[in-house]
C-alpha cells in the first residue's frame, strides 16, 4: 500500500523523539515490500530457467551454473544495489523519483522543456526549488549546448519518451511472465498429458481477475501485499540456505569474478546471448526510483540492503547449489526443482500469490506513469479515476486496464513459453534503466554542479553494463524480444504526433489570440448583453484574449455578469502546494466584471472536481477582489507610469493564499504581458524558449485613476462583491474549443499524415477536454475551431 505523508515530502515526519523515527522508517521499510519489491523478489522462478532455454547448456564441470551465479550476483550488486540505492535515489525531485522526476529535475535547471505557456512566475513556486539559485554558478558547456540547439532537447525528449514506453511495455510483460510462470510450478504436480492444458486456462484465468479488480483501487487490497512478500522472501532465502547445506557448502565461490570469465572463455558468443536471461535478475529494480515518493530514501534503502538483497542472494546460491548436483534434468531447469516435496505445494501456492502483487504493482506503476505523461501533454486524454480519497496517487485508468488485460492474455497465449517472454520482458527493463543512466549523468552535471567528468564515468561504467545485457536482449528479436520495440515503436509514434500537435495548436493559439485593445474598446458591457451567472472560458494562453471567446460572442452577442478566462497548466514540478496554485488577475478595469485565472499542477498532482472546483474559484475571486480594492485604497488618486521594464512583469498577478504580493497595475495592460514573482522571494528568471508567451513590445502605457474617494471605493468593492455572489448564485457554464486540426497547405507528406490521420484519429477516439476537466455535460458550452498548422 501506498504512503505518503503530504506535508513536506517525508514520509517519516519530523518527530525529535530518535526512536519514534526510526519505528516509522521500519514500518515504511516493511510496507515498501509490497509495492516496490513485489517484480524483484519473484525473479527467481525464471532466471536460471530463462538463461538455460537454449543459448548454453548444464554440464557436469558446473562451469556453466557457477559462472550464471556470479553473474547474477555482481549484476544485482552493481545495478540495483549500488547504482538505484545509493546513487539514483538521491536524484528525488521534491521526494519523487522515475523518469519524468528526473526530467522534471533538468528542465529546471537548464532551458531544454518544450511545454507550452510557460510563465516566469512557475519558477517561484516552493516546490520548484534548485540546490544552487540561478546565476549562483557559472553555465556549463553541457547546459549551453542543450539550450542551444533544439534538435538536442526534441531527442532528450524522445529519449525520455522511449524510456515511458517502455514501462508501460513491462506493464504488459510482467504480468504475463509473472504469473506463468508461478503457475508453471503445477507442472511437476500434473501429469505432461495434463499440465499443457492446465497451465495456460490458470494463468489465463488469474490474470483476468488481476485486471478486473483494479477498479477497486490498491489499496482497498493493499494491507496483504507486504505479508505476502515478507512470507515469499523468508521461503525462498530458507529454501536457499537449506539447499545450500545439503548440497553444495561450496558455492559461494562463485562470487568471485574469475568464474564469469570461465563462463565466458568456455561458451563465448552463447553464453553473452544467454545473459538476456541473466538481466531478469533486476526486473523490477526501477520501481525503487519510482515509488520513492509514496515511502523515503531511508526506508527504501533499509528494505533492499539488509532484507531484499540478502535474501535474492541466498535464493540464488541454493537454486545454484541443488543443480551443482543435479544434472539428470539439464534440459528443463526450474527454480520448482530444487523445492523438497513436502513444502511443494505451500510454495507454488505463495508463489503465485507474489506474482499477482509483483504484477499489480507494476501496473499501478503503468497507471501512474501514463497520467504523468498526459498532464505534460504527452498523451491523448484518458480518463482517471482516483480510487482512494486518503492515500495520494491510487489511480486507475479504465481504457489502458482492459487494453493490458487484453495483450496481455495475447501475450500469454501467443508465446506460452518463459524463454519468449523474458527476452521480451529484459530488453524492456533493460531500455528503462539505460534511459535513467542517460538523464542521471545530465542531472550529475546540470542538478547537482559535478564535474563533467564525473558524469562520464558514472555514464561508461553502468552505460557498459547495461548495453552488454541490452544486445544480448537485442540478438533475440526473432525469439520474443520484438514485441517491446514494436509496443514501443506505437507508443512513441502515439506520444510524439500528440505532443506535436498540442504544441502547434498553442502556437496557433497564441499568433490568433485577440488584442486586449479590442476587449478594452467595446465598455463595461463588452459591447454585448450580461447576463446573470458566472462564465468560464477555458484556454491554453497565460495572456490575451482567446479566439474562441471572441467567436462566440460575434455569433452570440450575450455573456455571463462575470467572465473568467481560465488556463488549467501543468508545471514541471511533483506537487504545486494548494496556496499556490491559483493566480488571479483582472482582465481590463474593475467595471468589466472579467478576470483571468491560471490554476497550476504537477506532473504528479489530482486535478479537482467541477464541484469544488466552481466553489473554490469564487472564494479565490473573493479573497483577490478584497485585496486589489485594499490596494487601491492603499495607493489613492495618483497617475502611474510605466516603462518597458515593469510592462515586462505584467498585471496584477495574485496568489491568493500568499502574504506579500507584487504592486503591479491594476489589470492587464499589455497583450503579451509576464506574470511576476509573487510567492517567495527568489529572483525571477525568464524561461523564453521555442514555445512560450511572445516577449511585449516596448511602449510606454499611462493611466489615470478617477478621483474616488474611500467611500466611493468601498461601494465599488461590495457592488463587485455582490455580483460576484448573485453571479455564483445564478449558476456557471464552461465554454470549451470544439478544435477541428488539419496540416497547412505545402505541409510535408509525413506531417499531412501525422496531423490530418493521425492526430485527427486520436482526438475524436479520446477523451474530451471537458472530460479531463470533469465539466458536467450540462453546464457546457463547446464552440468550434478550426487549427491550419
């Protein structure tokens, strides 16, 4: 089960009593198990039997057996060990790790997102802190590079695209080899006529009711996870240990490296290609990195080092062991082998219990990572549904479940041999880990300000590693390991024309958005009929005046008493603390009775539901009305001037929940402005990119305030106050682009494709935008759009 404690990002609080502490970093160790560890501590069943299939042969030199020992036992020492628990997991990114933390951790530190409407402000948020403020070091070449030249940051994203595919991959794949494999034990119970036709139906059949109960959410199934994975481990670590005893006392030899260079010196090219079965010994070694946000580095670290890693070790060395002594069943190696037939039957029982919580573990990884990549803009819009009100980030996605139950039973069924899978399953694992050793060495240089050289030699010595296991892996495409490079191929393929077109559309957006001159012309009234209630336009621009607002009241001359422009954005950060995460402005004068509101979400965050979402935006409004006429009352009848300077940080941009706010003009006053630095007081940096709000032009803008005295100001306060109640009172509605995309004449083939089928394809075969911002259908207004990109 999933724990977090949401304060400040440690999941063992900040109680002084020492002993206290280390109670809830045990209890957090002993949770982890059945969340993190579920994939890793099932390897055993399929390791041996995986790199024995075909590749290389048990003989009675004991050459082959020993030398697969030790190179299970340095590959789980040098990668998960030393490389995730000591190194990676400190790359957190505010207490988060995976591929998108440290994405997220290299975007804010060097200019390489290609997110669109990002602001100035996102730097100020508390969550989007560096260890080092801007300019406090010198840039290094390798960041002046990735600014630079934007084909570097396109391949850092599609680097980091590839390594998601792949997780969603081994979603699919784990499960399938899991829990085969589990069932595969019944086999030494089960007569050969028998055994065929039973193990596929079972594993079948389990995985069924695997799928079909993720509706219920992890945690309502949760509390026995980690009983189950203790119960596992302490069976196999004492079948290891027992069958090291009995039969071979002298196995912990093959630790030594000399025995890897037998392995290699006697069966040369075969035995490299049947370390595509060695490498499954690390499946599921990432999920370390990326639940470290739901338990601590502490607890994570306790967990792998002193129970996990000891225990996979002893499993081992006892399989190692019994087949040392056992060559009269050289040609069907199985971990079930060396279980004593009295405790038969108990094993394969927990056994299967472990790969269905080592598989749903991965799949609420799957879940997980897929609604990263949509609120980055990096998916099309599926639907989320959060399973627990208490336990942050259970989620559950209906389409992507019964997709991977799907292929999943495909899978199982097409292949229906552990050799197919796991070549398939460790070249997806093993594409995961090379893409975190690729960022780690950018966030070595760029995160934590090492030496270049430092990263190079973090980059080589595990880079080496993992590409000697990822060709291995790569040499058996014909023999399984094709079927994650396709899923990869569609996936990205999916991904990238989604991601493109987003962009191109908010590119389109903001070269089409309306003058605010043209809304600041038409009066009070906007030049159309006011009607009572509170409307909502939902845009993708930080500033100026949606295109589609400005169709709609062309066709239809009426709006609401009070206009909202809303921008719903994602920030590269986890978490956007609740009181940061509203900034309210005033789109023209106070007679207007419009407003621009941008509401800000990690890659990580839950996004709200209509209800309280309606409800907290007029509170927000209340408190911002209060305080800009608090203002004006502060500041009296003066005339106020400004340069290019103060135009470039903008309106009057408040946080609603912060103490000190900018004194700014009192509404927008250019069409492009920047919003400023408003939470805390860091130095503002400007994050212009390739995609982003286009600079202001330089002018110098004079208004004069009418002479109110402080009666007449707080009359203007309470009658907006009024309308801001009587408008909430009458009801909201929510007016959404209906957008129809199509690629500009003279566009290139491949773009006609990916934008006119493809894009198009995806789009009417997803989820809505008011879906994915749980607008009620009967509130919403949708006004069509055409996009010519």
């Amino acid at each position: 089960m999933k724990i977090m404690d949401t304060t400040n990002n440690n999941c063992w609080g900040s109680n002084n009593n020492k002993d206290k502490s280390w109670r809830a970093v045990l209890i957090l160790a002993y949770q982890s198990l059945g969340v993190v560890y579920g994939d890793l501590s099932i390897s055993p069943l399929y390791v041996f039997k995986s790199t024995f299939a075909d590749d290389i042969h048990h003989s009675e030199t004991n050459e082959e057996i020993l030398g697969v020992l030790s190179f299970v036992f340095w590959t789980l020492t040098l990668l998960p060990l030393l490389k995730y628990v000591f190194i990676v997991l400190r790359a957190d990114d505010n207490g988060e790790g995976g591929t998108f933390a440290l994405y997220s951790l290299i975007c804010r530190h060097a200019k390489v997102s290609l997110l669109p409407n990002r602001q100035a402000s996102d730097e100020d948020v508390s969550t989007y802190k560096m260890e080092h403020p801007p300019g406090s070091n010198s840039n290094s070449k390798v960041k002046m590079v990735l600014e630079k030249y934007k084909c570097l940051r396109t391949a850092l994203l599609v680097l980091v695209l590839l390594g998601t595919c792949m997780v969603i991959g081994d979603g699919l794949l784990t499960p399938a080899i899991s829990v085969f494999t589990a069932v595969s034990g019944l086999e030494s119970l089960m007569s050969p006529e028998n055994h065929q036709y039973a193990v596929i139906p079972i594993t079948c059949f389990i995985l069924v009711c695997l799928f079909a109960l993720q509706h219920y959410g992890t945690h309502r199934v949760g509390f026995v996870f980690a009983p189950i994975v203790l119960i596992w481990l302490l069976c196999i670590s004492g079948l290891g240990l027992y069958n090291i005893l009995h039969w071979n006392p002298q196995v912990y030899r093959a630790i030594s490296p000399y025995y890897m260079y037998k392995f290699l010196k006697k069966t040369t090219i075969s035995g490299w290609m049947s370390l595509g079965g060695v490498l499954l010994c690390i499946t599921g070694s990432e999920a370390m990195f990326a639940d470290l946000g739901h338990f601590s580095y502490m607890a994570i670290q306790i967990a792998f080092t002193f129970l996990v890693y000891p225990t996979l070790i002893l499993a081992y060395m006892g399989q190692a062991a019994y087949l040392s002594m056992h060559h009269e069943n050289s040609d069907a190696i199985s971990f079930y082998l060396s279980i004593p037939e009295k405790v038969k039957w108990p094993v394969i029982l927990v056994a299967i219990l472990a790969s269905v919580v080592g598989s749903q573990a991965i799949i609420s990884g799957t879940f997980s990572i897929i609604n990263q990549s949509q609120s980055l803009g990096c998916f099309p819009r599926v639907k989320v549904v959060h399973t627990s009100d208490k336990i942050h980030g259970q989620i559950y996605i209906p389409e992507i479940n019964w997709i991977l139950m799907v292929l999943c039973i495909a899978v199982t069924i097409g292949f229906r041999d552990t050799k197919h899978l796991g070549n398939a399953s460790g070249l997806a694992v093993m594409t995961v880990m090379l893409v975190t050793t690729c960022l780690m060495s950018l966030v070595i240089v760029l995160c934590w300000h090492k030496p270049p050289i430092l990263a190079l030699c973090f980059l080589l010595f595990f880079g080496s590693i993992e590409i000697l296991y990822f060709s291995a892996s790569l040499v058996k495409f014909s023999e399984g390991a094709w079927l994650p490079i396709l899923l990869a191929l569609i996936l990205m393929a999916i991904m990238f024309v989604w991601h493109y077109a987003t962009i191109k559309k908010y590119e389109f957006d903001l070269h089409n958005k309306v003058s605010l001159e043209w809304l600041l012309a038409l009066g009070p009234s906007l030049g159309i009929s006011r009607v009572p209630g509170i409307g909502m336009v939902f845009t993708d621009l930080t500033s100026g005046i949606p295109a589609n607002f400005s169709r709609f009241v062309t066709n239809l001359p009426a709006f609401h008493k009070i206009l909202v422009f809303v921008c719903v954005k994602s920030v590269p950060v986890p978490y956007i603390p609740p009181a940061e995460r509203y900034l309210i402005s005033r789109v023209g004068p106070s007679n207007h009775r419009s407003y621009r509101c941008i509401i800000r979400y990690g890659y990580r965050d839950v996004h709200q539901d209509v209800d309280s979402f309606e409800s907290e935006l007029a509170t927000k409004l209340d408190k911002f009305i209060r305080y800009d006429w608090a203002q004006e009352q502060g500041e009296g009848q003066q005339s106020l001037q400004y340069d290019e300077a103060r135009l470039n940080d903008g309106c009057r941009l408040a946080m609603t929940e912060t103490i000190r706010y900018s004194r700014e003009p009192p509404y927008e006053i250019d069409e492009n402005p920047q919003p400023a630095s408003v939470s805390i007081g860091l130095p503002t940096v400007n994050s212009m990119g390739d995609i982003m709000e286009m600079a202001p032009v330089k002018q110098r803008v004079r208004f004069t305030d009418d002479a109110w005295s402080s009666d007449e100001r707080e009359v203007q306060k309470l009658q907006e106050l009024d309308d801001l109640w009587d408008a909430q009172q009458a009801g909201s509605a929510f007016i959404i682009g209906h957008s129809h995309v199509r690629a500009k004449q003279g566009s290139s083939f491949l773009k006609r494709i990916a934008i006119n089928f493809g894009y198009n394809f995806l789009r009417r075969n997803c989820r809505g935008p008011d879906v994915a911002l749980r607008v009620p259908p009967v509130s919403l207004l949708e006004v069509g759009m055409v996009y010519v990109v």
